[in-house]
C-alpha cells in the first residue's frame, strides 16, 4: 500500500486540539487568531466550557486594546468549536494533543485518533519528556508524527519545538514549520530526547535550585531574587517551578534523567515530596510558595516569609568605605560608594594608577549626567569624596575594605594579611571573590570575624544584586553591617554560605556548560539553543551569547572550581569548552569565542 501524500502547508486549515486545559487552549486561541478552524476536544464538559469562556474573554481584551476589531473577534468565536469526542477530529488535517503527562494517556489518545482520523492528517503531540519516537511507533502512521511543543502562555510565547524522529517524514516536518511559521511564531527543530532544547537546559537548573533550596543554602526569597536581579530572568526558579507544576517538573526530570543518567537530572527529594503532599504550586494553592488561592498568582505571607527581625540586626558604623582594586569591578564599585554618600578611598598599585582609576570614574558619571540619570551638582559631589591612593596604607581609618582585585587565591590572602595591618580594629574586610572560598581569604587575617563576601554583579553601578557571603567565622554584626549597607548603596542582599559558586553562579554555569556540550553531541545549533532559550526561557541572552560576553576562560575556570568543590560528573566542563580556551577563543574579547566578532 502507497503512503498516503502528505498535503502543503496551506491544507493544514483545519486543527484539533485534544485536552483544553491552559496549554490547550492557548493554542486553540493562537490557532484560531490566525484564521484556523479548530476543534476543541476536552472529555470534561466543564473544561471545554471554560476554554470556551477564556476564548471569549481574551478576545474581548483584544478588542478593547485595538488588536482586534469587533468583527474579527466574531469570526474568530465562530471557528472554535468544542466537543467531548475523539471522533469530532475525523476532518482534521493536523491534530495536537495536549493532554497530561502521562505515557499511557497519551498513547491512548494518539493511537485512538490514528483510526480516526483521514489518512494524510499528521498527528502532533505536545509532549515535552516523553519519547516522540516511541509515541509514534504506537500508531499506523508514524512518519506522518511529530512533536510540537508550545511554551506557555501559548498566547505570547514565540517559541515552538517541532520535533521530527528518525521515522518523521520530511514533508510532514516542512508543512508543520511552515504553520508554526504563519502563526507569527519561532520554529525551531529539534531531535527527540527528553526536554528538548529550552526544558533540556532549563529543568536542570530549576532541579538544581530546588536542592539549593533543600539543602538550607539560601531562602526561597533570595534564591529567586538572586537569579532574577543576578541574571536578568522574568521569574526566579522556585516561583517558576510553582507556575510550571511541581509534579510537572518531577515528571520531566525523572524523563531526562532516565535518559543521560546525569545527577543534576535526578530529581530532587524535595520535589516528590511537594507533589506527594499535593503541594504541586500555583495550580494547588501551595508549592514553594504559598498563593491567594488555587490558581492564583498572589504570594501571600506563610510561615516561612522572612520578617523583619531576620533581615535586620545592630550593625557597625560605616562613613569611609576603602576600595582596594583598579579595574572595571573596584571602579564601579567605587563609583556605587560614592554616589550614596559615602567617603571613598580608592588604592591601586601606585598613584599613577590611582589616579587612572578615578579618571575611569569621572567619565562615568559625566555619562550618567549626559542620560539624564545624574545632575552635574551630583556628579560633582559624587567625584568630590573619592580619594585616590597608591597605597593601602590610605585604608588606616576606613569603616569598610573593600576588595576587588585579579581572582587569586594567593593574591586575595596577601592583600588581606595588608588589611589587617593598616585597618583599624573593628573595620569591616570584605571581598568581592566570586568562587573562592571566603574563609581561606579570612585565614590570610588575625580577625576572620571580621571578614565577609560581597560579591556585587558587572557591570556595578547598573547590577542590583550583591551576594552577602558568610563564613562559620563571620560575626553577627558583620553580616548586618553589611546589609545596611547594601540598604544604603540600593543593593539587593542575598545571603549564602561560603561554598562554591555561591547562588547565582552555581546555578548558571551548570546551565551554561550543560548548553556547551548539547553542541559538543551535535544536538543543536549555537543558533538555536540562543533562540530556545530567549523566546522560551525569557533570558535576556541566549547560553552562548552569555559565555562569549563573560569569556570563555573566565567560565572554564568557574566551572573547574564547581566540579572540585562538588565532586559531581555532571559538573565536569565540557572538552568543547576546554578545547576552544587552549586555541585561545575566548569570546568578544579575542574576536572569536562561539561566534567570531569584528576586532576593533
């Protein structure tokens, strides 16, 4: 028997869409919105009724913000239509099923449609952790199955997965992409193995910061405040594994590790004991979070919210800050002390240098004057209380030593065993480390009480994040020194414990080599693990872009110091990553890292 032709991509003109939950009927508005024919299937008549009445209102709002006309809205209500029956998708030429995620269920649903449906109609599922492969085995026809994964919320989301196996058909791919395409959304292929691109990458590191957070590293607050101010995402990843489902996430981790074996993939305990409890996030009311209600996004107060008395506490006087350090980080950081008021000393080797650095300054702020973010009598007194040094000897009567020199250990210690010469007793010795153990820089001291991490975010005057990195040493008072001052300077603070990688980095450059080696296995693209990540994840730069900025160097070394530290496999840099630092790629600042860049 001939296999059946498959039809052009405009033959698609009428979709089934099976299971109308969120997802499903996004799609269906999505669908529908672009001239589609779509057939609803829910088998709960209460659910079909509901997306039915999520289509109404979100036309409405449409409408009323002049991307619709009363009119168009008319006819897109007409070309949805609800039933509680596979058999209302036997005219369909493209079906999506959207159903939960769960193998049998979803076999059930595709192979029941495979007798359904006319024989040219390509089957889509939107599945996110299963096997494409297997599903389609499953049916009569699976050269003419595929996956589609859609990103929630469908309706605003750009990306779209399509999933082709090694038994898709060429053509039934082709006419799927040109759809997703015409919908005004990003096609972007994938093979099928669990997660695909975006989820591959992002349930990694949601899986990560949940053990961060079960581990008792940092509170819920600050590990999503950390990743949200740190690295510029829309949600930090407990809230966003409360709007994905926690047993959603179990389900797709628990696919993945199944599959690679790796440990970052192993679910956490955490996880499967929410969603044993029913604590699966917004959808029951309680996840990480507590919410308003079931379904709600409000975050209302539990007994885990921090309360004042946790935040505060009785810190030291600081007046004159002391910046030890005369590049991009000890300048803005400089910049940041004197723009909020405090006295600043900042020391380089040599008055020359100093002096350098301070000019570095003066042009900053003159841009801030020049973007309107700064009145000439501001700048001028901001450049007024910055005092350069050629020596730490200039740090005798600070309140707080700032460090924020090369990233050495033996560097680090020596500069300290100066601090605790020339500061006077009770000062404040922090250092701006972002993977070295804060304890050893402290043991470089007579006073390790005395000693803390504030880790602040490139580019400093712009970034408001800073780590607060306490050792077992570190006094009380210390810490809440530094909180003040972070309140002072308009910082954010997050507290962590003195281990590798603190928060942020060791969230993001597991997910950053994790992208390396999807390369690395010729699975995807750098060009398509940038887009995934930016139109389905919502990160500001996609992994590559991110690792040519920062410098291909700069992140092998950090992910070196998180796989001694940790001692974990998965942490291990990819050798694509090592090979291309020992040809010398390092990213922008080379011309070549992922990407090859014009050389100034």
């Amino acid at each position: 028997m001939d296999r059946p032709s498959t039809p052009s991509p405009s033959a698609l003109r009428t979709v089934a869409v099976v299971g109308l939950g969120t997802m499903g009927s996004g799609i269906a508005e999505v669908l529908v919105r672009a001239g589609h024919e779509v057939i609803g299937i829910e088998r709960c008549e209460q659910a079909a009724a509901a997306a039915a009445a999520a289509l109404e209102h979100s036309t409405e709002r449409a409408v009323q913000r002049g991307k619709l006309t009363p009119a168009e809205r008319g006819e897109a209500l007409a070309r949805f239509r609800t039933f509680t029956d596979l058999h209302a998708a036997a005219d369909a030429d493209l079906v999506i099923e959207v159903v939960p995620e769960n193998y049998e269920l979803k076999r059930e649903v595709l192979t029941t449609l495979d007798a359904i449906v006319k024989p040219e109609a390509i089957l889509a599922t939107g599945t996110n952790a299963l096997s494409v492969t297997r599903l389609a085995a499953e049916t009569k026809r699976p050269e003419q199955v595929l996956g589609l994964h859609f990103f929630a919320p469908a309706q605003a989301m750009k990306l779209v997965e399509v999933v082709s196996t090694v038994l898709t058909a060429p053509e039934a791919t082709a006419q799927v992409t040109a759809l997703v395409s015409a919908l005004g959304k990003e096609a972007v292929p994938v093979g099928d193995r669990p997660g695909f691109i975006a989820d591959g990458l992002l349930f990694g590191y949601l899986n990560q910061a949940a053990a961060m957070y079960e581990a008792r590293y940092a509170t819920r607050e600050d590990i999503d405040a950390a990743m949200r101010l740190g690295c510029g995402l829309p949600m930090g990843p407990l809230a966003l594994l409360d709007l994905i489902g926690v047993d959603t996430a179990k389900t797709v981790l628990e696919a993945m590790y199944s599959a690679s074996r790796d440990r970052l993939h192993a679910p956490a305990p955490i996880l499967g004991q929410l969603a044993a409890a029913g604590l699966t996030g917004r959808k029951a009311g309680r996840g990480f979070y507590t919410y308003a209600e079931p379904g709600s996004h409000e975050v209302v107060a539990d007994r885990q919210t921090p309360g004042d008395g946790q935040r505060q506490g009785a810190g030291r006087t600081v007046r004159t800050v002391g910046v030890a350090g005369s590049g991009t980080m000890a300048t803005g950081i400089a910049e940041v002390f004197a723009k909020a008021g405090y006295q600043v000393v900042l020391a380089a080797r040599g008055q020359e240098k100093a002096d350098a650095a301070v000019a570095r300054i003066a042009k900053s702020l003159a841009r801030s004057v020049d973007r309107g973010r700064l009145t000439p009598a501001d700048r001028d007194a901001a450049l007024a209380r910055i005092t350069a040094a050629g020596s730490l000897d200039s740090f005798a009567q600070v309140d707080l030593a700032v460090e924020a020199i090369a990233e050495e250990l033996a560097l680090k210690q020596q500069l300290f065993e100066t601090f605790d010469k020339v500061c006077r007793p009770g000062a404040v010795l922090a250092t701006t480390t972002s993977s070295l153990p804060v304890v050893q820089i402290a043991a470089g001291t007579s006073r390790p009480q005395d000693v803390i991490g504030m880790h602040f975010f490139n580019p400093a005057p712009a970034m408001k994040l800073v780590e607060v990195v306490r050792t077992v040493l570190t006094a009380d008072d210390v810490r809440a020194t530094v909180h003040e001052v972070c309140g002072t300077i308009r910082k954010h603070p997050v507290d962590c414990g003195d281990r590798a990688g603190f928060i942020v980095n060791a969230l993001l450059f597991p997910y950053l080599n994790n992208a390396v080696k999807m390369v690395q296995e010729h699975y995807a693209s750098v060009d398509a693990i940038d887009t995934a990540m930016k139109l389905g994840g919502g990160y500001p730069m996609g992994p590559f872009e991110l690792l040519d900025v920062v410098g291909l160097d700069v992140s092998l070394a950090i992910e070196r110091v998180l796989h001694r530290e940790f001692r974990d496999p998965g942490l291990a840099p990819a050798p694509l990553l090592e090979n291309l630092v020992s040809a010398g790629c390092l990213g922008r600042k080379t011309g070549r890292g992922f990407r090859e860049y014009a050389r100034a």
